[in-house]
C-alpha cells in the first residue's frame, strides 16, 4: 500500500523531533546504551575505567615517553587494560564459587537438566547422543526412563508403532540411513543376522539393566567431578568460562601492543659531551692503494646502496600498516 502525500509530510515532519543527543553528555550516554560488563570496549569507558587510568596518572606521573604516540594516553590505556585484567579474574573466581555453591546444593538437578538439553537432541545426532548420556549416571537414568516407557508400550500394544520404533533405534544410537529390520537385532562383521531380534519388551528392559549396571559403574566419576566442582578446580568448559577467556586473550593481546609502543618510545641514551678533538699525530705517508672496482652505486657516506629485497619490503608494508592502526585508534580515542 502506498502511503499518501498527507502521511509522508507527517512522517517528515516527526522525524524532525526525532534527532537523538544533540550534546555530547547525551552522545557519550548514548554509546553506553549496550554496554553490559565493558571488558572489551574501545570507544566507550566505565566509571571503573576511569578511575584505574586517574590511580595510574596520580602513581606514575612520569611515564616513559613516546615518539609515536602520547605517553600519557599509553599509561592510561594500560592502567584501563590491566584493571579489566583483574576483574576479569575476580569473575572467574565469583564463578568457581557459584559452582561450587551449586554442586553442594543442587548437583544432582543441574546435571539432570544437562542430561535432558542434551536429550532433546537426540533424534539429529543419536550415535553421539547416546555416547554423551551414557557417560553420567544423570544421562543413564534419562535413557533408562525412555525404555522403561517404551516396555510399557510393548505390553500394553504388543509392539511398537512407527514413533516408538523410532525412539528404540535412538536410544541405541542406530544411524537413521541404516535402520532396518527388527531394532536390536544382533550381526556378525560380515553383516549376517545371528538372530531375529528380542521381543520389543524384552528389549527394553534388557537396555535398562545394562544401563542401570552402567551407572552404578560411573558413580565414583561423578562424586569426582562434584567433589572439584566443591573445590574450585572444575574444568570451566561452559558457555560463559570460554568467553571469559576469549576476553582475556584479547586483553592481553591489547597490553602487549600498549607495552611495545611504550618501548619503542624510550629514546636513546644520551651521548657523552664531546670534547677538544686531539690534535693529529704526524705519520709517514703510505702508498696510495688501488681504487677498487666498482660494484654498483654508492650513498653519501660511501657504503654502497643495494636494492631493498621483497622480504623487507614486505616488513615496511606491515609497519606501515601497523602506524596507521595506531593512528587511527588514537582518532576513535580522541
């Protein structure tokens, strides 16, 4: 549908009192709208930020100096960089805590909801999906509660329908374009039957014993996992722990490339003043050498001048690009 002249004036009109922050108060709060823990922000800074970058100015007023970038901004953007650092480690260990927390009230729930997310998936990947069930006893005790639904079934109908026959192939991690036949019927390696399958109850209860042998197994292995849960020495490979390292690796990288420019920007030691020259000591004169051949042409000073190889051109190119990102970093911060 198009919209009439009227309505577009109108929208016209509107979006004239819809100009956004106009000062920069307003500009800076705005660009603070999705900010959520600023562990890695570049242009927008915390009141946190800002006081690690004042500590760092009032301790060290006499950073050392740079020639290609201010000194001063290089100390703040460190003392910025390092304090996000700490927090960084003060999250980590607020979140063993919780975990530990959480493996002392309710292990037993959380890894029950693991084993049910992971379980939802199981129709897509079911030779993985069982591998990763059977690995817990939570997991066992999920796919226990499948075939024990699934025996029910098989009483009550005497066998199974296309959904329950679907799920039994699941649960024994069967790939869906090899699934013929009876489930759970036995091959030797050359792929000849060794029999015609079990009855689909029977079946299901047999899955259930070993499953339930199978937990008994792998409990030692939990109360393991949930005593350095208790500790503070779990593995950390959740969602949020990987991030939190994924920041830390950029912080660092960023520290690093702040430390070096610092560096660079040391200057020279100072030479010694100089004093009278010594007045020359008179020497017979030597035999004038023979000039030699020349090899290409020379500098100023004498030295001959080669042409530059592709390997250092290649290194200009990277510092050259090097500057510019600096440079252009220095304008954002600006």
């Amino acid at each position: 549908m198009v919209a009439s002249i009227a309505r577009l004036q109108a929208n016209q009109r509107n979006a004239l009192k819809s100009t956004g922050p106009l000062t920069d108060e307003g500009k800076a709060r705005s660009r603070a709208n999705a900010l959520k823990h600023g562990l890695t922000a570049v242009v927008c800074r915390t009141e946190r930020d800002e006081q690690a970058a004042e500590d760092w100015a009032r301790l060290c007023p006499d950073a050392a100096t740079s020639t290609a970038l201010d000194a001063e901004w290089l100390a703040r953007e460190v003392a910025v960089i390092t304090d996000r650092i700490e927090r960084i480690g003060m999250i980590d260990g607020r979140n063993r805590e919780r975990a530990a927390l959480r493996a002392m009230t309710c292990w037993d729930d959380d890894r029950r909801r693991e084993a049910e997310a992971l379980g939802s998936t199981l129709a897509r990947r079911p030779s993985e999906v069982v591998g990763l069930l059977e690995a817990t006893p939570q997991g066992c005790r999920w796919m226990i509660e499948r075939w024990a639904m699934l025996a029910r079934i098989a009483d009550l109908e005497g066998g199974w329908d296309e959904a329950a026959r679907t799920l039994a192939e699941d649960l024994l991690g069967t790939p869906p374009g090899l699934r013929k036949g009876t489930p759970g019927h036995r091959i030797d390696t050359q792929g000849r039957p060794l029999d015609d399958g079990p009855d689909p109850a029977a079946l299901a209860r047999s899955e259930s014993e070993r499953l339930s042998d199978l937990a008994e197994e792998i409990a030692h292995l939990d109360d393991f996992d949930r005593d350095s849960a208790l500790g503070g020495l779990d593995d950390a490979s959740g969602l949020a722990d990987r991030r939190l390292r994924n920041y830390e690796s950029a912080l660092f990288r960023r520290l690093r490339w702040y430390l070096e420019k610092l560096g660079q920007g040391q200057g020279p030691p100072s030479a010694p003043a100089a004093g009278p020259a010594p007045e020359p000591t008179p020497t017979e004169p030597e035999e004038a050498a023979d000039p030699a051949p020349e090899s290409g042409p020379t500098s100023e000073a004498g030295s001959p001048e080669f042409p530059t190889g592709r390997r250092d051109r290649k290194v200009q190119k990277v510092e050259r690009r090097k500057a510019a990102a600096g440079r252009k970093l220095t304008r954002r911060l600006a």
